[in-house]
C-alpha cells in the first residue's frame, strides 16, 4: 500500500475529500471514508494527498482585496512555497478579487526577488559577522607565532610600512621558500597509506587594485631570492659559453645541443614552454616557481595558444601532486618524471568571484592558499633613521640567508614525529568528514585538499628552523609545527569558503559594499540615504535595486557592527559607516 491509513486525500475531478482507512484486495486502490460518511473504493491515481501546510498556504478565505493579496504572496514566498503551488495560488487569488492572472504574477514575481535580495543580504551580513571573528582570530596568528623569532622579526621588520597581517606576510615569504625546495623533498604524512605531499605552495594574495600586494611580493618573494636568481643567470650564461667554446671547429650536424637554460623563477609561461622548461629543471633537481603579480592573466592565458583545447589546467593540478609528463610532439617531444612546482602572485576580489562563480569542479582553487590583505591604511615614516636602516638590511640579509640555506638543502622526505603524526591523522579525518558533508561542491574540494596543504605550510615552516639553525637536518616535524600550519590553512580557508558561499548565494554583497563604500565616502562623515545612493547606482543596478533593498542594507551592516542607522524627521532611514569592511 503506497498511501498510509488516516492519509486525508481529496478526489482530482469531483473534488470532495475524505481518509484512508484500508488497503483494498486490487493493488493500486484503497477504501476511503469520505466526509459524508461514505465508504468508498478509489483508485490511488485518482487521488491526491492533502497536506496540511500546503493547505494553509492556499486558503485564500481571509483575502478580499489587492493588500492582502501582497501580504498573502509575501507570507508564501517566505514560507519557501514551490513554484507549482504557487501558480495554483496565483490562479485562485486572481480569481477571489477580480483581477488578471497576469497582475497576480507580477507582484509574484516582485515579490520572490524582494526575498531573494532579502536573504542574500542577511546571508552576506552573517559573513561579514564571521569575518570580523576570523579576522581577530587572525591577529593572533602572528609571524612570531608561525615562525623563527629572527625569521620573524626580520618579516616584521620588512613588512613595517605595509597593510598586512600576520598570515599575508608570512604566506610569501613561505611560498617563495617552498620555490627553492630540490625535487623530491617531500614530507610524509602516514607512510603506510603512502600518503605524501611535496613541498610546494600555489599561495595568492587577494587586494583591491592599489591595496600595495606588489610592494610586499617584492620585499618578501622577489628580494631574498634575487641573489639566487642572478647566480642561476650567470651560471646558464657560462654554460652558454661552454657550449660555444666546445662546437668551435665542428660542422653544425656534429655540434651537441645546446644547454637549456634553467631558472628558479618563471613569470610567464605556455604549457609546452613550462613543459620543456620542466624536463630542463629535472635534469638538475631543481624546483621552480611560478611568480607572477597578477594571477588573473595567468588563469585567463589557459590554452590560448590552443584555441581552448589544450591542457594548460590539467597540467596545473598535476604539478601541485608532483606529476610528471611524457609527451610525443612532431617536434621536441617532452619527458619529466617528476616536478616541484609552486606559484605566487596576487588577484582582485571581483575577478577572483568570477573565476569561482562556476564552481571548481576540477580542484583547482581548493590547490590555492588565497591570503586576503587587510583593509588598512598605513602611514610611511616622516623620517628614517640610520638604526632603522640598518634594522631593514639586517632583516633583507636575515630572509636572503634562510632561502640561501634552504636552496642548498638535499632532497629528502620528512617524516611527522609520534605526536604530530596522531594530530594530523585527526585532522586528516575530520577534513574528510567535512568534505563529505559539504553541499557545495567547491567547499568538499577544499576540505578534501586541506590536509595536504597543512602538510606542505608544515614541511615548509619545518626547513625554515632547520635553515635558521634551530634543528637538526635530520629532525622530525613537530606537534608545535603541525598545530601552527592547520591554525594557518584553517584561517584561510575560512576565508575561502566565505568566497564560496557568497558566489553560491548570490546577490548580496555587492549592494551592501556598494551602501557602505558610499557611506565612508559620504562629505564630513553625514550618514547617507537611499536618494545619496540611488544617485550612485549604476543603470542595471536601478532595474532591481530599491529603496527597501537599500535600507535592508543598511539595517543588516548596521546589525554586522560596521555602522549605525539613524532615523530621520520623516522616518527615513539613513546610514553612517564606523568601520571599514573586511
């Protein structure tokens, strides 16, 4: 019997209604008691179930006119009513107060994007909310607590004049240590399982254009690298002239080929470039990174040379494993067995919203630790002293002698000590109960790969102590060290799966940046309201942005604790902005 006893239906053509009281001997009928008192067998297709909630939202018995026609629609809609009640609905009001069906879905139609902005902008005030915990949670995450105290200091130091924190001074500077990490060192997460990662980092810094990412990329990425760039050049170079020296006197067929060049440092590259460059590295175990200031040019350069039908990505989250490639081109066929590839650049928020608007199907975000910079303004120094000089080039030497130590390091493998192995295992499984869970496939891809980014930020952290003299090179990773890379990539995962969440839902956000933006802009800090910001909007944003919207707005940011609203003589609502948005 597919419908239970004391189920209330009502008949699809008469339309009287009654319950189920028994199976009938014929599969597919039931007895029915109907509201007269009469018993009845009816076939199941002949009769739908009546639910109760359903019922209710289509009683229609208390609307006599076109306002409570507004507010019945509006209850339903935000009851969560399907869409084919709801044209049901539509028809029946329609009918009750004498107007086209049409009318009836216009308002409809107005009113369930009213409530979508509705909840797209309470959704986006609960994540500034959360935003403001993560980021105070992160002011906590210092360089002095993830790394060296000389390490640190010199970070610090460097890092003096610009707007940054703790986790977007010390991720660069990470990611361009885990650059000069030799092929094949790797740390081990559990040996049984096989399970290890290489020490390589995609690391992005996320700013407004003007936010001064470049400056810190310089002072942390480019500068304690430089020497090492430039020994590599003049090293190629001699190789160059070596090779010259040794064809002087052959003919062109019996002359060997000439050196690849190799490099620590690319900025750009094609598939088949990074490819031949790749196999060239191999040949002398060296790691590359991929350093580029702006991350969106890279993205958008996937295959361009292909017209679309390369593999420019699938090469991407493969050298994140460590892969290799074996290639048969008509020209140059290519081979590497294995790579250590890391990348670091930066991207600003709106073009990182559209490259994750479709999700991220292949994981390819998920590989990224994205490093928001704070929204800060910083004053430069009036003055400088002879000490602080001395102070900035002591910290320069201090970040150029950690990756001067780390580039001579051997390969090896890295094991995790008793204490930090049972931590990670832990979390290792927690990260997969959470991608399982997740709804959003974009959030499941980045649980799925946190537990080897923490593996990778620990491996990294791990030879910057060897480097600073602080452990043996044969030492194992520690509990501390393990705890401060999941305290690290958690961060900035939070931050990650806002982005996601947000892209997911939709709607709000811009509008409430676009409210607040105006509001800190507002002359001798008087609050706005909606004709200061309706004047502001652009002609897309008038078809579906109005006054309601904008005071829901200002109501949800004021309620997120980044301004207050003032009432004014009339009842106008109007915002004041008293803190800048994350």
């Amino acid at each position: 019997m597919s419908i239970p006893s004391g189920t209330r239906i009502r008949r699809r053509i008469e339309g009287d209604e009654g319950v189920v009281t028994k199976p009938n001997s014929t599969p597919g009928f039931v007895y029915v008691r109907m509201d007269g008192g009469l018993q009845k067998s009816l076939a199941e297709a002949q009769i739908d179930i009546i639910n109760p909630e359903i019922e209710d939202l289509l009683d229609i018995s208390d609307v006599e006119c076109l306002d409570e026609v507004k507010n019945k629609l509006r209850y339903v809609i935000n009851e969560g009513i399907g869409k084919t009640d709801l044209t049901t609905l539509i028809i029946k009001l329609a009918c009750e107060v004498g107007e086209t069906q049409y009318s009836i879905q216009r308002i409809a139609e107005a009113l369930v994007k009213e409530s979508q902005q509705r909840l797209a902008i309470t959704n986006e005030a609960e994540k500034l909310k959360l935003e403001a915990k993560r980021q105070n949670y992160g002011d906590d995450i210092t360089a002095n607590a993830l790394l060296p105290f000389y390490v640190a200091k010199a970070i610090t130091a460097r890092t003096r004049y610009l707007p940054t924190d703790g986790p977007s001074a010390v991720v660069p500077f990470l990611t361009a240590v885990a650059g000069l990490t030799k092929i094949g060192t790797m740390v081990e997460g559990s040996k049984v399982a096989n399970y290890r990662v290489p020490t390589n980092i995609f690391g992005c810094t996320v700013s407004q254009s003007g936010g001064k990412k470049t400056p810190g990329a310089k002072l942390l990425v480019e500068y304690p690298t430089k020497a090492l760039v430039v020994d590599m050049a003049k090293a190629n170079e001699q190789e160059q002239l070596q090779w010259k020296e040794s064809c002087r006197g052959l003919k062109k067929t019996e002359q060997p080929p000439p050196p690849f060049p190799k490099h620590l440092q690319v900025n750009d590259y094609t598939g088949e470039a990074l490819a031949a460059q790749l196999q060239a590295q191999e040949s002398k175990g060296l790691g590359l990174l991929i350093y580029r200031d702006e991350l969106s040019g890279l993205f958008g350069g996937f295959d361009k040379y292909s017209n679309g039908k390369g593999n420019d990505e699938q090469q991407m989250l493969e050298l994140f494993d460590g892969g290799g490639l074996s290639s048969i081109r008509i020209v140059g066929n290519r081979h590497y067995s294995r790579s250590q590839v890391s990348i670091y650049g930066s991207i600003q928020p709106e073009l990182l919203r559209e490259l994750v608007a479709n999700g991220d199907a292949s994981g390819l975000w998920a590989r990224f630790l994205f490093v928001p910079l704070p929204r800060k303004a910083v004053s430069l120094p009036l003055t400088t002293t002879p000490v602080e000089v001395e102070e900035m080039e002591a910290a320069a030497a201090k970040l150029a002698e950690i990756c001067d130590a780390v580039y001579k390091m051997p390969a090896r493998t890295y094991e995790l000590d008793e204490h930090a192995s049972k931590i990670f295992v832990d979390y290792e499984l927690k990260e997969q109960k959470e991608a399982i869970k997740a709804s959003i496939g974009a959030v499941s891809a980045l649980h799925g790969k946190s537990a080897g980014k923490v593996l990778r930020v620990a491996g990294v952290l791990h030879l910057i102590e060897i480097a600073d003299g602080g452990l043996a090179s044969n030492g194992k990773i520690s509990s501390s060290t393990i705890n401060k890379a999941i305290y690290l990539v958690g961060h900035l995962n939070d931050w990650a799966l806002s982005l996601h969440s947000g892209v997911a839902t939709g709607g709000g956000s811009e509008l409430m940046r676009t409210v607040h933006k105006l509001a800190e802009q507002a002359q001798y800090g008087q609050p706005i309201r909606w004709k200061e910001v309706q004047n502001q909007l652009t002609k897309a944003q008038r078809k579906d942005v109005d006054s309601e919207a904008v005071n829901e707005a200002m109501r949800a940011l004021a309620s997120a604790g980044y301004g207050v609203i003032e009432m004014g003589q009339r009842g106008g609502t109007s915002y004041k902005a008293t803190a800048p948005l994350p």
